[in-house]
C-alpha cells in the first residue's frame, strides 16, 4: 500500500492494482471505494495512518461492485458499521441481482502476455475465496446525504464499465473520483495518462467511451482513478489526453 496526500483533503492509497481514496474534513472521513478483498486489512490500516479512527468514517460511497473497489467494505463495515452508498442502479449489481465483470475467458484471454499472467495471478490472489461476495447494505446515496459527507460529494451517473457505475465529484476543489469511468493506467496496458479501461473490462463498450468524454467535459483539477496515478489537471487537458487514446465523442 502507498498513500499519496494530494490535497489538504484527499489521500489517494493505490493497493494491489487499483486506487481507494480517503476524503478528511478534520472531524471525519469518506471512504471512495475499498481495493480487493486481499486488500482489507490495509483499507482500515490507511484510514488510522492519516489519523483517524475507523469510527470517524461517515460513509464509504462505491464507484462500481467489481472485486476490487468491494473488497474491503465488509472488514469496514463490521468493524465500523458505517452507510455503503453507491448509484441507485449500482446497488442493484452490488446485491448481485446481476454480474457484468470481465468473463473467465476474458481472463484467461490474458495468458498469451507476460502484462497478463502477471495481472491475472495477481488478481487471482488478490480475489481467492472472496469470489461470490455482494454489499447486502449498499443503498443509494442521495445528493443530500453525498453533499453532508466529509469532502460535499456529488455523484455523477457515469454508465458503460457496469450499468450503474458512479463517479463522485467534489466541487469545492475540483477532485473527480472516476472509479473505472476514466482511468490513467492499468497492468494491461503500457500506456499512461487519460484512458478508459481495455474493452475485456467494460460491460458496454460504447457507453464507457462517451461517459469518458462527458467526465472530462467537467471542470476537474485533479484526477483520481481507479486505476494508474492521480493526475493534475490544467484547461483541457483531460480531454486532450483522452482524444490521444483514441477517446473521443
Ligand atoms: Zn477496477
């Protein structure tokens, strides 16, 4: 685990290939998704090493009910107790009333490249006997309840990776928590800066290509995916850097 502060506010923790962010307000935390289940024990560790207790957490608000950006709510939740939050239709796919991940044989599709094996036996291990677990507390966050939080969220339906996927913007100071809706990196991939997630990963492919452009339409000054680094943004620069990749409306 490596907590990187990038604003009076915000921590962003980057756990076994994915990113959790942490929002403090001094009296209290929100949690932005929770790693893999593998990365339970560090998604509490993280929370106390900024100098909070687990008992100061408002909330933890998902982007998506994928393995890894789930895994650590159920160590939250019984040690803490704290609301799960995510979009209306997302708490739909985090009670399991449906699945949109990548395939088994999306997965094993991966094997053929060294990038592959080596992010498939990381997520193996990162998942292992965790594959069949749901958010049966997950309830929508409504705008009151997100813009109360520590940090004055606002979620920002941002459908194609899943269904219901939520991004969660903090307009005070221009922080986009884009879960995997906009992204800059991935093991898969060599290519860094504004991207979306390789097709294998997306539910709708289409969706997820101008949900990305819509995102980087808003005036965002820091970036923080759900994967690959957090990324200051200047002008148009998001938008600029997705059309490189081939991202645009
Ligand atoms: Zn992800």
């Amino acid at each position: 685990m490596k907590i990187d502060q990038v604003s009076d506010s915000v921590y962003v923790v980057a756990g076994t290939n994915v990113n959790w962010a942490l929002v403090s307000d001094g009296s209290g935390v929100t949690v932005i998704d929770a790693g893999y289940p593998a990365d339970s024990a560090d998604v509490l560790d993280s929370v106390t090493q900024i100098g909070h207790q687990l008992a100061d957490i408002a909330a933890v608000l998902i982007t998506h009910a994928h393995l890894d950006h789930i895994g650590g709510v159920p160590a939250l939740v019984e040690r803490a107790g704290m609301p799960v939050y995510t979009g209306a239709e997302e708490v739909r796919h985090a009670k399991r009333e449906y699945l949109q991940q990548i395939s088994p044989v999306g997965m094993i599709k991966q094997l053929p490249t060294r990038r592959g094996r080596r992010w498939l036996a990381h997520t193996m291990r990162a998942i292992y006997g965790h594959i069949g677990m749901t958010l049966p507390t997950a309830a929508t966050g409504e705008p009151a309840t997100l813009a109360a939080l520590p940090g004055g969220l606002v979620a920002i339906p941002s459908p194609g990776h899943t269904t219901g996927h939520t991004a969660y913007f903090m307009p005070a100071d221009g922080v986009l928590f884009s879960g995997d809706a906009l992204v800059t990196g991935h093991p898969l991939v060599e290519h860094t800066g504004p991207q979306v997630l390789p097709t294998v990963f997306n539910h709708d492919e289409a969706r997820t290509r101008t949900t990305a452009a819509d995102l980087a339409a808003q005036p965002v000054r820091l970036l923080v995916p759900g994967h690959g680094e957090p990324l200051r943004v200047e002008g148009d620069a998001l938008a600029d850097g997705l059309r490189r990749a081939g991202v645009s409306r």
